[in-house]
C-alpha cells in the first residue's frame, strides 16, 4: 500500500499541469490587441481561423529564460508550420509595449505575440499562481502557464500540451497541426 502511494505521489509530482480545455472544446474566440515585428495588430481568433489551423501557445512572461527560448523556437519553426498551413499565435499577460519589443527581439519579426487579458486567461484556463513585476511598472502581475493549444480551421481545439517546461511545445505542436491534414 505505501509503494503504491509513493508511486502515485512520484508520478503526479513529475506529470505536467494539464489545462482544462480538452481536445474537442469549442475554443473561446476572442480580440486583442498584439504585436509582430515591433508593430501593433489587432488579433482576433476567429478572423485568423480563416486562414487555417491556429497554434496559440500561452507563455509566463516576456523577456525570460524559458520563453526567450521558445519564442526562438517557434520563430526557427515557422516555415514548418506555414507550409503546413498553421498560423502561430503566442499569448501573454504582459503590456503590448512590451510584447512589441519582444516580438522584434526573440521572435524575430516571425509570429504575432497578443497580449491576454484576465478573461482570455480564465477563458483558456491558463492562469499560474504566481505574480512577476511588471518590466516597466515594477508593479506585480499575474503570469500565464506554458500552454500550448492547436486550434483546428473549425475553432475546436485539437491537441493541448501544457507544461512549464518550454522543451517539447514547439515539437508537439507541429507534429499535431501535421495530423490535422
């Protein structure tokens, strides 16, 4: 009995932090305002859904270790996902004039990064219990958990991967928008 409690206790301390919106939900639609090579855009889910499949990856903070390095990766990845017909989308709570800096800095002019706002967070079940300062406010502000959804052409999610390691979503990702074909 104790092993198995051991066990049980090891496997959920090592397991990822799933998000509540499961493959087959109707993605909550929404419109924002973001950025993509230091200019500001408005984002609207369901206008981007009109192109394709939508990669919207939620991500803790601009300008931080983990989501410096996926914003890299993601921008590397994508021609693989345009050739796979994918637009990507990452998401944050943080201001539009930090994310304009952080779309031209480390993501390379590629993808549109949007601001998510305390209803898009609920929205998308993607906020973390913890507060950063604000780059430029120095006040505290909510962050978002590393979530990664693949949004099919019809607005239901089809895969979600959420894990605050940044390691596998870039990866995962594109193998799932490559499914959908």
């Amino acid at each position: 009995m104790r092993l198995t409690v051991l066990t049980a206790l090891a496997l959920t301390i090592g397991a990822p932090a799933w998000a509540a919106l499961a493959p087959g939900v109707v993605a909550p639609d929404f419109t924002t305002r973001g950025a993509m090579a230091g200019k500001e855009f408005k984002v609207h889910l369901a206008e981007q859904l009109k192109k394709g499949p939508v990669v919207l990856y939620f991500f803790p903070a601009a300008f931080t270790g983990g989501c410096n390095a996926e914003a890299h990766a993601f921008a590397e990845a994508i021609p693989d996902f345009t050739a796979a017909g994918a637009t990507v989308i990452g998401m944050s709570a943080d201001t539009v004039d930090v994310l304009k800096k952080f779309s031209r800095e480390k993501c390379a002019g590629a993808f549109l990064v949007a601001s998510a706002g305390p209803r898009v967070i609920k929205a998308y079940d993607v906020a973390l219990d913890r507060q950063i300062p604000d780059p430029v406010t120095k006040k505290l502000r909510s962050v978002t958990n590393r979530t990664s959804y693949v949004i099919s052409r019809d607005g239901t999610i089809s895969f979600v991967h959420s894990d605050l390691s940044a390691a596998d979503h870039v990866r995962l990702t594109l193998a799932a928008v490559r499914a959908l074909k």
